[in-house]
C-alpha cells in the first residue's frame, strides 16, 4: 500500500502589498479580508506609514534648512500675540535648532513613535471598548484593523511632502487649526492642537476604523460607531497632549514647530 505525502503547509506571508490599494479604493471587500484574517497582518501598512512619514519629515527639514540658510522664519500662527521677551527667545531658538539632529533625527523620531504608539493605543483601547460591548474577537483583529485603516495618514504624508518640495513652504495651520482663534489663550491654543490633527484624510481614517472594526466585531452599527470614535477622540486627544503642554513653556514653541 503506497502513502499519499501530505502536501506542506504554506508559510504564512508577511508582507501584503497587493492589500494597499484595496484598501483605499475598495475598503469594503478589502477590510472584509482584512478582519477575517487568521495571522498579522499590520506590519505592511505600517511600514508603508513608517516611510510615508520618514519622506514628510526629510522634506519639511530641507526646506526649514533653505528657509534657515536664507534667513527665513517661519512664525507660529498666534506670534503676533506673543509677549517681546518670547518672540525673542522664539527668534534665539530657531538658530539653535537648525542643525540636522533637530531638523531630521528627533521629528523623525517623534513621527515613528507617533505611528508606532498610536497604532497599538488605538488597537487597544478599541479592541476594550468592542469588548466591553460585547465583541469577542481576538486582539490581533484590532491590530490589524487599525494597521490598515491608518493607510490615509500614509496618503496625507506624501501629499504634505510633496507639497513642500514643489513649494518650499511649509504649512502652519494644517488641517482645521486655521479655524482656530488666532489669540494666546489656552482654550485657543487647544482648538489650534486638536484642528492640526483633523482634515479629510483623518475623516477617512477614521471612517476605515469605524468600517474595520464592524466588520471584525460583528456588533451592531450602532456600538461599533460610539464605540469606535470614543476610542478614536481618547487617543486623538493623548497624542495632542505632549504638543500641547509643550507649547505652553516659553522658549519651547520653536521645537513644537518641528513636529
């Protein structure tokens, strides 16, 4: 009696680049795959964020370098209101700050650990908040989910890249801080750090999670939207914090502009 050979098990892929564009132009079946997923699958879109990111931030740092060579500042959008002896100190820092560590090493650091962190807070929180309301899914759902849904942020980072070599200008009111007072109060300086990070491209993160998670939960519609954006607005706001309060400390708004 002759034995059939079992045929080898296939080797797990690590990478899945072909799922890229699914994602952003087809989400539904694309997210659909993604939540029905066996393994990990976020190690390519953050590494497709990671070097987006990366490109966002050597760009902007060659143009602070030409603006910096050519006695070009860029002022904060409230500088105007800004006591003398800060404006002067703002004025001091820019020199200091425009070697290569602090116009490419330490916003290139901030930027992974912005991507990094915030993926596995927003994984975690999320896949919490599901749970508490009655999702059963395993983490590595959310993981991937988040991974996936962040590709926007990926999009955002090339199209401002982009944006400041074809210009060699830089953008001082991303997103919806434009519509913010342009005062020194706090309430202000607040409305400025949250509006930085919302624009057409977070909606659409957010819209990706919001999608992913319903379809890795099996919840209603209902408690995957409030609880998904609870999740999204506590992570939202812990990122902004840090930009926040070191906005606040005279002589340090010229380091928060790096970022």
């Amino acid at each position: 009696m002759s034995e059939t050979a079992a045929p080898p098990l296939e080797k797990p892929r690590r990478f899945h680049f072909n799922w890229v564009i699914p994602a952003l132009l087809r989400p539904r079946a694309a997210f659909r795959q993604i939540a029905e997923h066996a393994g990990d699958a976020w190690l390519t879109p953050l590494l497709v964020l990671t070097l987006a990111e990366l490109a966002r931030v050597l760009a902007v740092g060659n143009v602070r370098q030409v603006l910096a060579a050519s006695g070009q500042v860029t002022l904060p959008p409230d500088f105007q209101y800004w006591p003398p002896t800060m404006q002067e100190q703002f004025m001091q820092a820019q020199q200091a700050v425009s070697g290569p560590v602090f116009l490419y090493v330490l916003p290139g650091f901030v930027a992974l650990m912005g991507i990094w962190l915030g993926w596995l807070l927003l994984a975690g929180i999320l896949h919490l908040v599901l749970t508490m309301l009655g999702g059963r899914n395993p983490t590595r759902n959310a993981l991937n989910v988040v991974a996936w849904a962040a590709l926007p942020l990926a999009v955002r980072s090339l199209v401002r890249a982009g944006f400041a070599l074809s210009t060699q200008t830089l953008i001082t009111s991303p997103g919806l801080a434009g519509f913010a007072p342009l005062d020194a109060t706090l309430l202000s300086a607040v409305l400025r750090a949250l509006g930085s990070q919302i624009d057409i491209y977070f909606i659409w993160y957010t819209l990706l999670t919001l999608l992913g998670a319903r379809l890795a939960s099996g919840l209603p519609t209902g408690k995957v939207v409030a609880g998904g954006l609870a999740a999204v607005l506590i992570v939202l706001a812990l990122q902004t914090a840090p930009g926040l309060v070191v906005g606040r400390f005279e002589g340090l708004e010229a380091l928060r502009s790096l970022f």
